[in-house]
C-alpha cells in the first residue's frame, strides 16, 4: 500500500527533487504561524465536493470503526483523525492538530498526513494554485481509497477480498480522475498476490464472506480447470472487475495454498454451518490468520534508521562506527529480559 501512495503522489506532485519534499518543508517551517481553528474540510472544493458527500458518512464511520477498535497509536491515529476532520466529522478526542512530524520516504502514510494538512491550511500556506490542484486530487484519494486499503491490509484471512475491494475501488476511482485511477491500477497491478491461484486459497478462512459465496469458493476449489503453470501474481481484464468476485478467481491450484502450509482440509466435505466445530478447520484458519501480508515493521525500521543518520552524526565514518557499536550490542543483549540485562 505504500507503494501505492507513493505512485498517486509522484503522479501528480512530480518527480522528488530530494529525500524531503519541499512543500512539506515550508508547512513545517510556517506551521507555528498557522491558526489552527481556520481550516478547510472538503466542502469547500467544488471539484471533489460532489464525489466526497457521497461517501463522507460511510468513510468517516470506518475511521471511527478503526480507532474504536484497533485502538491505534502515533501516525496511524493522526491519519484516521484528520481523515475525519476533513470530511467534516468531529474526532472522538476533539479536533486537534499535531505538530508536523520527520518526513521519510519509507513511510508514505506520513505522505498522506502532511497532504491532508496542506490542503486544509492551504489558504494560510498561500500555496500555489496547481499546487494545491495537484495535493487536491492527493487528498482525495487518500480519503477515498488510499485509508481503507492501509488500515485492513494486515488482515491476512481478509487479504484476498480487501484486495479485490480495493482494486474495485480503483477501477470506479475513474470518475473521479482518471489520471489518478490509471496511474494506481498499474502500481496496484503489480502487487496482486493474494489473488492468484496459488494464494487465495486462504480465502476458505474468511467468514465475512456469504455462504453462499463460500459454497462457490469449495466448488471451484473441487471442480474448476486452472492454469498449467499458474503465475504467481494475477492478471485481471479491467474490464471485468466491477462485476468480479472471489470465488471467480478460485481454481483447483487454489488447494496448493494448503498443502504448502500443511493444512488439513477434510472440513470442506462438510457443510460450512458444521466448519467451526471441525478441528482441521480450526487450526487452518489460526495459522492463516498469524501469516503476515504486510511489510510495515520493515518499513518503520528504514524510517528509524534515517532518522538516526540525520541526528546521530553528520561524518560518515562516526556513523559507521555507530552502526557497529549498536550490532555488537544487540548481540551482547538480544533481548531485554531481566536475565540478559544483568537486574
């Protein structure tokens, strides 16, 4: 999802002319100045205004959903709180913004949150008219397609569907900018694993889905003829996602997802009203549900440790110093525990 975000905004911001962007450079800088009780929500832009009150409620109830229930922390917080905030909802805690944070590459969610700040200080920033166009249709996206697809993206029984969801949601984006749902269709594309036959077998865990839905899943698990050598990511026509759904990606390579992972699947001969009390069924769907589909860890460490290098020490040799004395240090105490720790 990351590199999503990042192909819709180099899209339309243009190419970086550095490893910080300087627009977001000059909100830091002002943002002191700023009177933060004068913002703008989306109702004051006429070219996204009619797009967004058709969804505003539902996207806004998803964030609250989020917050209420992931009890999130940090950027993921400030991101679903400033969604709400700009389609004119009132955050649980209140309206409130933060003081803008480190920019990194490696986290494109902080992207989306200096965008969502631009847009709504941008008359105080006095920004320049394409530019604010351009952070505009940003903006929209993020709200629109970019926080849903972020925030249940870990969800590894739900990956298939969030990804046929999402893409979905792309392919109709078109009415809102075809420029922008062109440019994200193809990153997308690129990245549609969880929808290939070999992977979305994983999809028999989703309990989300109708039955009737999951019926058609078994059958085709069973029954339907698939590729000879299938690809590991899936090639969709366009033209057919709108009326697409999971079990019309099912294939019988789709049982390869369990023998990879050694699952059982003796449940499938039962009726799905008797999965849940059947041990195979059980143990597959907590062994799914424990896979990671997402890389975020990774990506918070990148971050971390550009951070460092900017602060630490400006000589590269002292940082390469650092860098070993900190090694050395993990392997002398690779955990905390009391007992490595000497307390």
């Amino acid at each position: 999802m990351e590199r999503l975000m990042e192909a819709v905004f180099r899209e339309r911001m243009g190419p970086s002319t550095g490893p910080e962007e300087k627009i977001f450079k000059d909100l830091l800088s002002k943002w002191g100045d700023l009177d933060l009780s004068k913002f703008s929500t989306y109702m004051t832009l006429a070219a996204t205004r009619k797009h967004l009150s058709k969804c505003a409620d539902e996207i806004i109830m998803f964030a609250e959903t989020q917050i209420e229930d992931g009890q999130p922390r940090d950027d993921y917080l400030e991101l679903l709180e400033l969604t709400i905030i700009y389609l004119g909802g009132v955050p649980k805690r209140g309206i409130h913004f933060r003081h803008p944070g480190p920019i990194s590459s490696a986290r494109w969610m902080a992207v989306a949150i200096y965008t969502l700040k631009l847009v709504m200080f941008r008359t105080q920033l006095r920004l320049p008219r394409q530019a604010v166009d351009a952070l505009v249709q940003v903006a929209t996206f993020v709200v629109m397609v970019y926080v849903e697809a972020w925030f249940t993206a870990p969800k590894s029984v739900d990956a298939p569907r969030n990804d046929l969801r999402t893409l979905k949601k792309l392919v109709d984006y078109k009415k809102v900018s075809k420029r922008v749902a062109t440019c994200a269709i193809g990153r997308f594309s690129q990245h549609l694993w969880y929808l290939s036959e070999r992977y979305i077998g994983s999809t028999v865990f989703d309990e989300s889905l109708p039955s009737s839905e999951r019926e058609k899943i078994v059958d085709a698990l069973c029954n339907r003829e698939g590729e000879d050598d299938p690809p590991r990511k899936r090639s969709v026509q366009f033209s057919d996602v709108p009326n697409m759904s999971i079990s019309d990606l099912v294939t019988k390579h789709s049982m390869g997802f369990f023998n990879v992972l050694g699952l059982k699947t003796d449940f499938l001969s039962h009726p799905i009203t008797e999965w849940g009390s059947q041990e195979d069924y059980q143990e597959g769907k907590k062994v799914v549900t424990y896979l990671r589909v997402v890389n975020d860890t990774g990506e918070r460490a990148v971050k971390l440790f550009k951070d460092l290098n900017r602060t630490a020490t400006k000589k590269e040799d002292k940082f390469q110093q650092l860098v070993v004395s900190v090694h050395a240090h993990r392997i002398e105490k690779p955990d905390n525990k009391k007992s490595t720790l000497n307390l």
